[in-house]
C-alpha cells in the first residue's frame, strides 16, 4: 500500500505553460512530466524537401501561393492576351473593351476637328476652347497636392535640425 500512495502523485495545473516547440529534442524532465500526463510529444508527418514533376524539381515554397497571387497572375495573363488581341488586330473577349474604348477617341477626335456634335464632343470641345473654365474643378487637388509638398519640406527641415 506505501508502495502505491508513493507513486501516485496528483498534478495540478495552474497556468498554461509551453513545454516544447516545434522540432526541439524532449528531455527527460520534458518527457516525465508529459508522461505523467498522459500526453504522447509525437507527431508524424512528412517533412516536404522538394517536389519533382515531369523531370523538375521545385523548393516546397512553390505550393505556398495566396489567392492574391493567383489572382494577380491571372490578371497579369488576361492583359497580356488583350494587348496582344489588339496588336494584331483580333477581337477576344479581353480586347473587345479596349476596341470600343479605342474606337471612341477616334470618333471623338473626329468630332472635335469637324462640325459633329454629340454631348461628350461637346464636352471636350468646351475644355479645348476655354481649358481656365475647367481649372476651378482641378485647383482643390492642386491645393492639397501643395500643401502635401510644403508639409513633407518643413517635415523634412524639422529633421534636419
């Protein structure tokens, strides 16, 4: 009866406390205390070196892509074949946009050089025949663009100093 009431011991947690991290070799102090837990410190798993596909080899880091990423190639792709399209002169679905786009400045210089009247030429023969008329629109962001420009130069003098 000594015998059992000296091996049974009670252990009381009081506070969360991180024994092992990842890849760290368990001591032996570790491995009583997590035995006397009941607690098995083993993992199994595969550790990925390198990847081989179709006579290449990759790093691991391949397989670590973020839906931005993808996101970015693919828009990166579709821009490429609508530049393309456009170059060569054949309509797809990415260049179609673009034609339309194209084709109305064209129309649009058109109208501004004869007596073609439309509410955009209209527009555009206003600016070209009095552009001071338009700078009230643009003069707040010069304003803020200014006073952007003077804050970054009195920021700048503030640390030199």
């Amino acid at each position: 009866k000594q015998w059992y009431q000296r091996r049974v011991r009670a252990i009381e947690i009081v506070s969360n406390v991180h024994l092992i991290h990842a890849g760290d070799k368990v001591g032996q102090s570790e491995a009583t205390l997590l035995q006397m837990l009941n607690v098995q410190p083993f993992h199994y798993g595969l550790v990925v070196e390198n990847i081989y596909d179709n006579g290449a080899v990759f790093a691991p880091e391949v397989l670590d892509i973020t839906d931005e990423q993808l996101l970015g190639k693919f828009q990166l792709g579709l821009s490429n074949v609508a530049s393309v399209s456009l170059e060569i002169g054949y309509c797809t679905q990415a260049s179609v946009p673009h034609s339309i786009i194209n084709g109305f400045k064209n129309v649009l210089a058109v109208a501004v050089e004869t007596d073609i009247s439309f509410p955009q030429a209209d527009t555009i023969k206003a600016y070209l025949a009095d552009p001071s008329a338009f700078a009230v629109a643009a003069a707040p962001v010069q304003a803020e663009a200014a006073a952007e420009e003077t804050k970054g130069e009195v920021e700048e003098e503030s640390e030199e100093e």
